[in-house]
C-alpha cells in the first residue's frame, strides 16, 4: 500500500498547546514567505508594478517584519519601541501608502523577517493562558482591547496576504523583466540565398 502523507497542525514546541498550534500556524507561514522569495533577484525585489505605484517585494517583506514588532510591543507588552528597534521606524508614509523599500539585499530582509520573529516568539514562550486570553489597550492609547491570541491569528492572516501579493508581483515582474530582455536583443537577420 502506498504511504499516505498526514497533514496536521502540531503545536510549536514550549508553549501551552493551544498557543502552540497558533505559533504553528504563524510558523507555516512565514515558511510559505521565505520558500516564495527564495532566489529572488535585486530588480525583482525592487519591482513597483508597472506603472511604479505598487508596494514592491522589499517592501513587504520589510512590512511583515515591522507589523510584527509593532503588534508585539504595542499592543501585546503594552509599551513603546524600545531604542534598538525604533531607529527610522515608518510604516506608512504620509499618503497612507506602506514605507518604500529598495535597494536592500534580500539577505538583509531575511535576517530582519527572522529577527523579528524569533523575538516575537522567544517574548510569548512564557506568557500563561490566562495572559494569552487577556485584552489590553495598546500603548499608543488606540479606542480598543486586543488579545495576544487575537493578535497572532491576526498576523497568520496578514502574512499570508502578503505572501499572495509576493507570489503574484513575482510572477508579472519575471514575466515583465523576462519579455524586456527578449526586446533588449539585437535582432538577428536572416538572409535568404539567392540560389
């Protein structure tokens, strides 16, 4: 009989169960953003749509990151940046649009992405249940109460867009930047003999 593969959530490793499957999924994730931006180039990373009006790669993934860190510390221990993380800190720019991002190499994304998380998850390892289900105001004194179980399905969800909008300006720029190169040849003639 031919083996049949199991898919199932397992809880990360050093949480509360319930916790644990939610980090799971936050963990999935991210490994579907990494596995999409694998092997993606500097002009790829850089794109801006056609018309240079879309938020490139870069700066979503920079989006990702910064999200993250600002749900952790806002909301989920109630306090501003710290001074290590609140250098040039900008999540929109003053046209609501998201912080534009270029020129970083993605190595230098893949280091922030994975820094933010392993902060993230190393600060909730030793939150309780009772702590996981508890709502709080933000420290920037937003009209609502979240959870950190709230906060962390809200992240789920918020990369996983991203990674669809990755997937999807990864395709139109390789196809985009594929059809230039095809133009940028020189033509080739071809002579017919006279014969």
């Amino acid at each position: 009989m031919a083996r049949v593969g199991l898919l199932h959530v397992e809880p990360l490793p050093g949480y509360e169960p319930e916790m644990g499957r939610c980090f799971w999924a936050l963990e999935a994730v991210r490994r579907r953003t990494l596995t999409l931006v694998e092997g993606v180039d500097q002009p790829t990373l850089d794109w801006e749509g056609p018309d240079g009006r879309e938020d490139s790669i870069g700066s979503l993934l920079y989006h990702i990151a910064s999200s993250e860190m600002r749900w952790l510390f806002q909301d989920i221990l109630q306090q501003d940046f710290p001074l290590f993380a609140n250098a040039d800190v900008r999540y929109r720019d003053d046209h609501g649009k998201l912080t534009r991002v270029l020129g970083v190499p993605l190595a230098d994304h893949l280091a922030c992405l994975h820094r933010s998380r392993e902060f993230l998850l190393e600060t909730c390892r030793t939150m309780s249940l009772a702590e996981w289900r508890r709502s709080r105001r933000p420290a920037n004194r937003r009209d609502y109460e979240v959870t950190p179980e709230w906060i962390i399905f809200h992240l789920v969800e918020h990369e996983a867009g991203h990674a669809f909008q990755i997937s999807a300006l990864k395709a139109r720029a390789t196809r985009l930047l594929v059809s230039r190169k095809r133009w940028d040849r020189p033509a080739v003639s071809v002579r017919k003999d006279d014969t």
